[in-house]
C-alpha cells in the first residue's frame, strides 16, 4: 500500500473503544495490512497490479518471498497476460549513425527509456557501424576498427542490455564464414533468440548457385558455433529480380526471406528445410511479417495509404498452405494530411509509396518509412493512432548513397531479470536491475 492509502491512513483500532473513548466498539476491525500480504493468493493479485516489469523486480528485491511470488512461472505468464511489454522506443538510422527515439511514457517507465539512448552514446559513437538485431530489450551490433577495415578484416559481434545498467558488453565468438565458395550471391544475418534469452543467438548464411539457394544454420551456444545445419532449394530466379530483399528475424523457429517474385521463401531452422510461401493476392512489395499468438504468423502490407494485415494460422505441416486471411484495413491519409496541415513541406500526393519498415508483435504496430519527405510514422493499428514520430535531417533528405533508413523498434525486457538476494539483500543490486 501506498503512504496515501486510507488502509494507513486509517489504522484499525484493536483497543476494543471508539476513537472518541466512548461507545460500542465497530463490529470487525479492518484487515491489517500483514493480514493482506500475507495472504499469497491475494498478494499474487496486488501484484499483478503493478503494470510494468520494472516495478515487478523492485517488488521482487523486498525479501525471498516476495521474489518467490513474482519470479514464479505460471504467475509472469498472468502478469504478461494482463501487461504485455511495452515499446519504450526505436533506433533510426544507417550504419555508422544511428539514433534513439523514445516514445511517450508513463511516469513510471520514463527513467528507464533513456537507457536505451546509452549505445548511441557509447558503442555507436565509437565506431560500432551495423545495428544488426535488435529484440526483447536486447541489442547485437557489429564493429569493425579503422585498423579492421584497412586490412579487410571481419566485423567483431556484441551483445549489449541496455536496461541493465552497469552490464557490459558481451563479445561474440568470430562468425563462421559461409563454406560454399562459388555463390552468385551471398547473405548474411545474426538473430537474437526469440526467447528473450542470452543464448541462442542464430547465423545463418544464404548463397546463390546458379539456380538453386544453399542455407548454412549455426547456433551459438556455451562451447561456440557449433556444427552447422544446411539446406538447399531450387528457386525461379527471374531475370531483373534481385536474390533476396531482406530476411527477417525468426518467427515460430522459421526464418522468411522477402522476394520480388510472388512469394516467400521459409526456412524451418529446426529441420534445416526450405518451404515457399505464397503472398496474399495484391501483395508484391512492401510488407514485413510478424509472430501471432500460437502458431500464427501476420503480414501486414501497405499499398498507397492503404494498410492492409493478413492472418496465416501455420498449422500443421503445410507451412502456411491453408492461406492468408484478411483480418482488418486502415488508410492513414487522414492522419498524413494532418501532417500535412502542421507541415507545409509534407503534402501526399496519389502515387505516394510508404515502405513498411517495422512491425510489433501481432501486428500491434507498423513503422512506415515515408521516403518523399523523409519523415517515419508509427501507427497503432488497434486503437487507429497515426504519428509522425521521426523525420531525419536535412542532410540526409533524398541522399540515395547511404540507402533507406534502418528501424529497430525497442521492447522492454521480458521475461524479467531477477537479481540473487544475496545476505543483506545488496541495494546495489537494486540501482543495476530496476
């Protein structure tokens, strides 16, 4: 309870009189407050209360109990129920430069969303030139010294919490170069787990041969790379079209490459095997996926102003064979003409193309790269809330060299990280988790 709550501000009179030293005594004493917390299943419910991670971990320093209580499996999956993770922000930017942008907060998570800004200040700013993944509160990036690049060396990975203060960096083992020498084409990519854990960080390497796309799968783990899985897969490669325009970060244990020819490439990382992915009818470019409850995966597209977010249950074996389904349509022209209002500069005009940059976790929200006025917007698909939340600098406006601009939206930590009770319960423990 709070130092306002009337529970302490109105104690319960245990000397059997009224305040007044007169007249009968009430008919049953309120509960005291030992009375309420130490009741667990109710405790359990004031906990839930909380409303964000952060606090839960506080709650958690107080004694074993209390960390018992809140550290409890079947208790955080209520908690995540009833206060999913919130987004705290996002990192814009090209390699080599990269910003932080928080987003609006409550009072009780306004401290923590500044800590994110801290790799922008500290291994940005030294010269980390690639923000390769960001997910769950969690940061891989990769640096390359002056020395590194005069000599053609390999980038060096690192691990970095930003919402554990005083956590260092964590370095990487050397990446495995993919062993197929004879590829067209070659693509990289690390991924953080989907998880939320520190291990289980995945590379995967895809090559071009002629016709056909050979996938090489590591997994780091306590003793390295590991052995890695490899996959194959003969594709069309139509003349014009390019290998691959990105590969997006695992969903359900599989890995999706977005194509200009129709349809999406999966890659099972568990069985090391190759499916196809047929695209909704009228989605060509522009679309990003993301994770849905269960099984289920989200595509959501844009075309013009128009959003459009498709549902594919992904059950079975069929790999998404069953189809898509239409599940909701928004137009954000009104909220671009607000803009516009504001902003003389920014008028949208028929024909303008809005690239989907980023996408939350079922489909909650879109990032949407307005390259013509050089301006990012977040949309709240469910409660149809349309922000112009970046616009980058006007040296960088229509600069074609340094490419589209990067999003990595930024998620509280879940589940969250709590800290040993040591002897004494360390306070210090206190000021590096919460």
């Amino acid at each position: 309870p709070s130092p306002s709550s009337p529970l302490l501000k109105n104690p319960p009179n245990l000397s059997g009189q009224n305040m007044d030293g007169d007249g009968p005594p009430p008919a049953a004493p309120a509960p005291s407050v030992a009375s309420v917390l130490g009741d667990d299943d109710l405790f359990r419910e004031i906990l839930l209360f909380l409303g964000f991670p952060n606090l839960l971990v506080r709650a958690a320093l107080v004694s074993k109990r209390w960390l018992l209580h809140a550290s409890d499996p079947v208790f955080l999956r209520r908690f995540r129920e009833r206060n999913p993770p919130r987004l705290l922000g996002f990192y814009a930017g090209y390699p080599g430069r990269y910003q932080f942008v928080p987003l609006p907060q409550p009072r009780e998570l306004v401290a923590l969303s500044r800590r994110p800004a801290s790799p922008c200040d500290g291994a940005f700013a030294r010269g980390a030139e690639r923000l390769i993944h960001c997910r769950n509160g969690r940061l891989l990036t990769a640096f390359r010294s002056r020395w590194r690049q005069l000599r053609g060396g390999r980038f060096k990975h690192y691990l970095l919490a930003p919402l554990l203060a005083g956590e260092a960096p964590t370095v990487l083992p050397p990446a495995p170069p993919p062993t197929h020498e004879r590829a067209q084409a070659r693509f990289t990519q690390m991924f953080l787990p989907e998880d939320g854990a520190r291990d289980g960080i995945t590379l995967v390497h895809l090559l071009m041969v002629s016709r056909k796309v050979y996938a090489e799968i590591y997994a780091l783990g306590s003793g390295g790379w590991g052995v890695p899985g490899t996959a194959v897969i003969e594709v069309e490669h139509p003349h014009g079209t390019t290998f691959l325009e990105e590969l997006l970060p695992p969903v359900h244990g599989k890995v999706f490459m977005v194509r200009t020819s129709g349809y999406i490439l999966g890659l099972d990382l568990a069985t090391s095997t190759f499916f196809t992915l047929e695209l909704p009818v009228g989605v060509r470019r522009s679309y990003l996926l993301s994770c849905a409850d269960d099984s289920g995966l989200y595509l959501v597209s844009a075309a013009g102003f128009q959003l459009s977010v498709w549902l594919n249950g992904m059950t079975g074996d069929g790999h998404g064979a069953a189809g898509w389904l239409l599940v909701d349509t928004f137009s954000i022209r009104e909220g671009c003409t607000r803009f516009a209002d504001q902003n003389q500069t920014l008028m949208p005009q028929d024909g303008d193309f809005l690239r989907v940059a980023a996408v939350g976790d079922n489909a909650e929200f879109v990032f949407l790269d307005y390259a013509t006025y050089g301006v990012v917007l977040y949309v709240h698909l469910r409660s149809r809330v349309v922000e112009k939340v970046y616009e980058q600098a006007p040296y960088d406006h229509g600069n074609v060299h340094i490419g589209r601009i990067h999003i990595s939206p930024f998620m509280m930590m879940w589940p969250p990280v709590f800290p040993a009770l040591n002897r004494g319960h360390d306070k210090e423990q206190l000021s590096q988790h919460v």
